[in-house]
C-alpha cells in the first residue's frame, strides 16, 4: 500500500558523527512553507527563517518497511530512486539501486544483519541527498563522491541514466 506521504525535513549531525532528524507531514513539495509548524522546524533547528531557505534537490523514491515482533527493529527499503535539482533542472535515477537501512534500539542482535552479509550485500554510508547532488549539479566538487558513484555505476552495471521524474 502506498502512502503517497511527503515531509519536511531537517538533519542535523553532532559531533559524534551521529544524525538526528525531526520533520513534519506537508500537504506537498510545492506547498511546504505554508504549512503550520514548517518555519518553527527549520528556525529552531537551523537558525535560519525558513524564507531566507531555497529548496535546491528533490528526491522520490518507493518504500518498503519491515519491523520485526518486538518492534526492537525497523528495516527500510528505498527504490526507484529518482532526483530533480530545482537549481540546475537536472533529473537522475539511479536506475537498479537499493538503499537497504537497519534501524535499531541500540545493539540488539539482528539476523538479518548475517543474512545481508551472507548474500554479500555491502555495508557503507549513503545520503540520498548529497548523492542527489553530486547527480545532478557537476558544478559541485565530486572527489569525495567519486568511490561511491562508482559504486552505484557498478550495481547498474553502466553509466547513470537520466530519468524524467
């Protein structure tokens, strides 16, 4: 069942190399800054008015949620990944990529963290918005991109493509 749900959302990282994140529900991408809280978030989380903000990357992608019994775990899985840069026009897929995260309570055994190796799934970081970036603007410097672009090259087994959205 799709939810079809869209956020606003602010990730901060600390000094721990830890993300946090807090968004909230918006009727849509283009009717975000109307919506009652939206310049609260991103004032207390950013210091900065929400006004002053450009959106610059949109990403779309299709989500699968698994969360086990003792609801210890959740497991996401994101596909059809697909950006639009508002700044340059550009659209990109990233075509056969699949973004699995495990998200835990601390470090609770999971199996399906054995499973993923046994099926020699890659552990690594990835941000759905700076490689949305790296994607779509080529103004950016991409050096620190480069080893994980390949990567994805690899799994698509060619270049990236360009989608429409």
């Amino acid at each position: 069942m799709a939810s079809n749900l869209t956020f606003l959302e602010v990730k901060n990282k600390n000094n721990h190399g830890r993300t946090k994140k807090k968004r909230i529900e918006v009727p849509s991408q283009d009717n975000f800054r109307d919506t009652e809280g939206a310049n609260e978030l991103v004032q207390r989380k950013t210091h900065f008015p929400l006004k002053t903000l450009n959106a610059v990357i949109r990403n779309n992608f299709d989500r699968v949620t698994l969360v086990n019994n003792e609801k210890t775990e959740r497991l996401t899985i994101d596909f059809n990944i697909k950006f639009h840069n508002f700044e340059t026009g550009v659209d990109h897929g990233t075509d056969q990529l699949v973004v699995i995260e495990l998200k835990r309570d601390g470090n609770v055994y999971s199996p399906i963290i054995n499973l993923l190796r046994d099926i020699h799934v890659p552990v690594s970081g990835f941000s759905k918005c700076c490689i949305g970036m790296a994607l779509t603007d080529t103004s950016l410097k991409r050096n620190n991109f480069k080893p994980r672009l390949r990567s994805i090259e690899k799994i698509n087994g060619r270049k990236f493509i360009k989608l429409p959205l």
